[in-house]
C-alpha cells in the first residue's frame, strides 16, 4: 500500500518510505567499493592508490546532481504541498534539463583538468598514468551520473520510492557483474572498473529518464512545456547547496588527507585511507538515505503548514539517528579486521594500519548522523543558507582544520581521529541552529 505525503508518519510509517532510499544510497556507494575491491585484488595496489587519489574529483563534478536533486526534490515537494502542480512539473521539468546541460559542460571540463589535478596531487609516474585513464574513462559517464543522483531524491517526491529503488538495485547489481566480467575475467584493468561503473550509471540514470517521459509514468511529476526560469533554478540549488557542499567539501578534505597520508605513510597511508572510505561509504549512506527519503516528508507538511508533523519528523528521526550512529560505531570496532581484509589482506602491514585506522576512525559514526540530518532538515525547510553553513563547518571548515593541527601532535593518530573531533565541533554548530529557529518553523 502506497504511502502518501499527507499522512501522519509514525516510526513503522517513517521506515517503510525511508528504507528504499537508505537501499538505494546503498547500491550507490557500492560503486566505488566494488571497483575498488576488484582494483585491489586484481589489478594492484598503485592502480588502487590512484583510483583513491582522483574519486573525489570525480564525486565533486557528480555532487552538482545531488545538488540539484536534494534542492529541486525540496522545492516540488513543497509546491505540491502548497496544492501547485502545474507549477510543480514546470519545477520538475526544469531541473532534469539544468542537469543535462549542466553534466555536459562538466564532463568536458573534468575531461581536460583531470591530469594536471592528478599531478597537483603528488601523483607520478604509472601513478599519474592510472589516475588519468580512470578518471577520463568514467568522466565520460558523468550526466548520467547526475541524473541518477537528482532521480533518486525526485523518485521520492513523486510517491514512487520503490521504483527508484529497483532502479538503483539493478544498477548497483549491473556493476558488481561487469566489474567480475571486466576486471577478472577479460583483464581490461582500471578501464574496465571505470566502465563497469559508468555502464550501471546509464542504468540509474537513462531508465528513470526514460519513465518519466513515457506513457506510464503515474506519478504526480510529469514533463511538461516550460521555459528556463533562473529565478526558481536559483532558488533550487541555492536550496541545495548544503548538500553540494557536503560533496565538495568532503571530496577537497579527502584530497587533504591524501595529500598529508602520503607524508606520514607513503603510497600505503592512501591505500589504507581508500579501504577506511569504502566502507564509511557505506555505513554513512544509510545515514544519507535517510535523510534524502524523509525530507520530502518535512516538505510537504512545510508546506501545508502542518507544523506538529514536522516537529514530530524532528523528535522521531534524532532518536532514529542517534541509535543507528552508536550501533554503527559498535559494528565498526567488531568488524574492523574482517572488512580491511576484504581489500588489503594480501599485504600483513598495509593491513594492520588499515584495522588501526579504521577503528580510530569509526568513533565519528556516533554524531554524524545526526550532523546530516540536521543539515537535511533545514533543506526540506528550504533554508538552504542554514544547511550550507552546517555542512561546510563539520566537513571544509572544522575537518579541515583538525586534519592539518592533529597530525602535528599525534602523527599518524591525528589523521584518523580528525573526523571525529570535526563532527563533535558541528553537532554543537547543529544543535544551536535547532534551537534558534525553533520558533520561526513551530517545530518545538
């Protein structure tokens, strides 16, 4: 039984329209933990350590989609709220063309300064060499990589969260069997991980595309004729600039921390660095889908001015998220040795520093998601000047700080415990925000 925006959420409520998306950011985050995987195993340890060293360039040129979709999504859901659906679709059918435009224009960028950033990077040699080949092989996928990010909020508004979860789950399952096929059986290397990605990309992207335009899409989000207003697409991605932050800012940090790792550790600290993110991708996603799920929810009552709704959002989804961090740092200090096995096994030191690492690491799964949400919250308020601030204390503005003044004091140590030190500074940053405009959204 389909679940409505209208309705009164209760937790079972809450998890049931939340659970495809937290599946779906899943599946997503899979991608590079895959590629990854199969890079490690099968192709080397220095072509792992350059996939690691340029993925987040690639994810800042992929985060303007998620931009658009978590701002945009915000937006039409709060229109629809407000009973506005012509305008709603006018809304929808503007963004998915901003994205299209936009990934364009940026796959040629990402294209030309992939090599010089590589180099920027400290990368030398068959190093740099590797960077360039998967950098420029999986930037040729990069709109259809925006278009799955803005369809995956966009599925959600539309009431249609399962749909978009198959989509993803196809295309997270596409990637994983072109990766074996590629990597392992046809030896095509760092070109097949980039293809392999790219190709199940296409999927999460061109299908929902595809639905959307035809006859049975039976959603309340249908293409119609409009023009580009830059009034409204402004307003979208200024809406959802927190969330092109977050990215940004968490890709330039990971530079950062490559760019310190491979002083205090050489090409090992970036590798074991690369095996730590992989599986923070995926502990941190369902913190993301979440939030990405439920913030429609807090849009549409927003919008309606059903304010005890919204609080009743608030209250739930901090308790949810303070549970789900605490058993997510428990299973992290548990599972530590199993999960570096799974990508550096075959090398005992590279191993040890990578459980090491990781464990000291996973101390910053108990704020985060509460850090997330808080910035998510302010989105679907469409505040996105709030959002924006949030996120880019706890990642660019304290993150930052820690990762370059820890290591000072406690070496290798510092670099690990940065992200934690980070989130404790943001959640007070958060948790002051809540409290001053309480009053002004009546969600206390």
């Amino acid at each position: 039984m389909t679940i409505q925006l209208s309705e009164h959420f209760t937790y079972k409520k809450i998890f049931r329209f939340a659970l495809p998306s937290i599946v779906m950011m899943v599946f997503t985050s899979i991608y590079g933990v895959v590629d990854g995987t199969f890079v490690s195993n099968f192709v080397g340890k220095t072509p792992f350590a350059a996939v690691n060293l340029v993925w987040p360039f690639l994810m800042i040129l992929g985060a303007f989609g998620f931009m658009i979709g978590t701002g945009g999504s915000a937006l039409v859901a709060k229109t629809l709220g407000e009973n506005k659906k012509e305008d709603a679709n006018r809304y929808f059918t503007m963004l998915i063309t901003l994205v299209i435009i936009l990934g364009i224009l940026l796959t040629i960028f990402g294209l030309i300064v992939v090599r010089p950033l590589s180099h920027a990077l400290g990368a030398r040699g068959q190093m740099l060499e590797d960077c360039v080949t998967y950098g420029r092989t999986l930037m040729i996928f990069n709109t259809a990589f925006m278009l799955q990010s803005v369809f995956q909020s966009l599925f959600i508004t539309a009431e249609k969260p399962r749909l978009g979860l198959i989509m993803t789950v196809v295309a997270g399952l596409t990637n994983m069997v072109l990766d074996a096929l590629f990597i392992a059986v046809f030896k095509w290397g760092l070109v097949g991980a980039a293809l392999a990605s790219g190709l199940s990309q296409c999927i999460g992207g061109i299908l929902p595309l595809i639905y959307f335009l035809s006859s049975k899409n039976d959603t309340p989000l249908k293409f119609v004729k409009t023009k580009m207003e830059g009034k409204i697409l402004l307003k979208a991605c200024a809406n959802g600039a927190s969330e092109l932050m977050t990215t940004v800012s968490s890709s330039l940090v990971s530079m950062l921390y490559n760019f310190q790792l491979m002083k205090l550790a050489g090409q090992n600290g970036i590798a074991a660095y690369g095996a730590v993110m992989y599986v923070e991708f995926a502990f941190v996603a369902v913190f993301i889908g979440y939030s990405i799920g439920t913030a429609p929810i807090v849009s549409y009552h927003y919008g309606s001015e059903n304010h005890d709704e919204v609080k009743n959002m608030l209250q739930k989804s901090f308790k949810i998220m303070s549970i789900l961090g605490i058993t997510m740092m428990i299973l992290a200090q548990i599972l530590a040795s199993s999960l570096a096995k799974v990508f550096v096994g075959y090398d005992k030191q590279l191993f040890d520093m990578t459980v090491h690492g990781f464990r000291l690491f996973s101390f910053y799964f108990i704020l985060a998601g509460i850090n997330i949400y808080a910035s998510s919250f302010f989105t679907a308020l469409n505040n996105g000047m709030i959002s924006a601030i949030i996120s880019f204390s706890r990642t660019l503005g304290f993150e930052t700080l820690a990762v370059i003044i820890l290591p000072i004091f406690l070496q290798l140590d510092g670099v690990w415990l940065a992200i934690t030190v980070a989130e404790i500074c943001a959640f007070v940053i958060s948790i002051s925000f809540l409290i001053a405009k309480k009053e002004k959204y009546h969600y206390a």
